[in-house]
C-alpha cells in the first residue's frame, strides 16, 4: 500500500509526534489496520452527505 499525504495533514502529522506521542500511535494504528482491512477495521467511516450516497469517506 502507498500512502500519499496532503502537505499540510503531513505536518500536522510531524507536529503530532513532538507535541503527543500517543496521536501518531493512534494514527498509526489506524493505517496499519486500514491496509490490512479495508473499512472494515477498527475505524467508523461516516457516511459523506456531499458524495454519492453508499460512498464512505474511506471509500475516497
């Protein structure tokens, strides 16, 4: 899996593992299981109002 970050949610990322290091584990923990289960895991895809509907936003 290839995971391509926005700039600024990289940042945001980087400020994370200064400021807290239990948020970049969460977040972490979060992609490891979105690679490994689709949206299926752990997270809770909400459903998008300004999208199809049936699309969630881990669907994008």
């Amino acid at each position: 899996m290839i995971l391509v970050w926005d700039e600024s949610a990289w940042e945001d990322y980087l400020w994370w593992q200064t400021a807290d290091r239990r948020t970049p584990k969460r977040i972490n923990r979060l992609i490891k299981d979105i690679a490994r289960n689709g949206n299926q895991g752990i997270g809770k895809p909400e459903a998008l109002e300004t999208v199809r509907l049936g699309r969630f936003a881990a669907d994008s």
